[in-house]
C-alpha cells in the first residue's frame, strides 16, 4: 500500500488508482415495514405481509423478461359461484385498480418457471406476551437463480426500479448494490 504523500504525489501527476476502494459487503438479508428479503447463494427470496382480506387464488406472481410482478388479481370475480365463466365479453378493470404488491426488475437471472410461492401465517413478533396471539399471513416468493451469463453481475436482487405497494423502495442488498462488470483483456 502506498502513502499518503506517494498518493498525493500520483494524483497530482494525473495517476488514476484502479485498485477498488475499501467497500462494505453488501446485505444479504433484511426486514422492511413491508416484509423481509433474503438473497442467497443459490436462491432470492422476499416475503410481504399480506392484509387477512387477500385470498391465496387472487395472488398473481410472475416474472417476465427480467421483471418481478407479484399482484392480486381479483378478476376471478366475474366467474358464477361454481367457478364456471359467466360468457361476458370482456372484463374491464376486475381488480380494485391498486398497485402491485410488488414491481421490479430483477438485477440477477432467475429461473422464471421454478418461481415458488406460498401464503403462511406466522406470529407476529411480541404480541404473544401481549395476550393477543395474533398471526398474520405472509406470502414468501421463491426465485432460484440461473446461472450468470455476460460479464456483469450485481450482489442485489432488484435494480433501483422496485417499487412495492406503488413506494419506490431503495434498500442495500435488495434494490441497491454493487455491480460488477468484467471487461476484456487486452491482446
């Protein structure tokens, strides 16, 4: 490592220092008013709490070209009480108009036909000694990764587009980290 003095010294000469800063390691996991997220090596995860009105049928996850969309989907109330498609044309606007649960590109490849989810519930944290025992229900989202393909990674799993119950949401580890681009060698 050089000195101060030394460094000074080059960058008034118009050296540039390659050698990547002294960086923090970037989240893995972490909790959210929301839900919590978990970004792990062979898996990413996010789980968000979900209001007792939700029914499991109404949740729609998916993800297209790169993106994560996880919604409730409430068109299925046009079907007659025996599930069957009362006929009608078409269906404009079925859903209550919200947001999506949850929007955002994801910054690292998945496998888009292994994504898993489920609705649990689950204590929530200090209401037991409350007297109330109180469970909420938690829709866990699970995107096993694809091998990386190019010469960029990133440690997070979204770019800074997530956007979860229509709030841009920026947090390190989820939506903000460090990308990594491995540039050719030189003949």
């Amino acid at each position: 490592r050089r000195s101060p003095e030394e460094e000074e010294e080059e960058a008034e000469e118009g050296v540039i220092d390659l050698e990547p800063a002294a960086v923090a390691p970037t989240p893995t996991r972490g909790e959210q008013p929301w839900g919590r997220w978990e970004n792990g090596e062979r898996c990413a995860s996010v789980s968000l709490y979900l209001d007792d009105a939700v029914k499991g049928r109404d949740v729609c996850c998916e993800v297209v070209e790169g993106w994560l969309l996880i919604r409730i989907d409430e068109s299925r109330e046009v079907l007659y009480e025996d599930g069957v498609w009362g006929g009608e044309e078409e269906v404009i606007d079925a859903g209550d108009g919200g947001p999506p649960l949850l929007f955002g590109r994801l910054a690292q490849p998945v496998v888009a036909g292994d994504l898993e989810w489920v609705i649990e519930e689950e204590e929530r944290e200090g209401e037991e000694e409350r007297g109330r025992g109180a469970a909420r229900r938690v829709l866990t989202v699970e995107m096993p990764k694809a091998a990386a393909s190019g010469a960029a990674s990133a440690d997070c799993i979204f770019d800074e587009t997530l956007v979860v119950g229509g709030v841009p949401c920026l947090a390190p580890g989820l939506s903000q980290g460090v990308l990594t681009v491995q540039l050719p060698r030189p003949c």
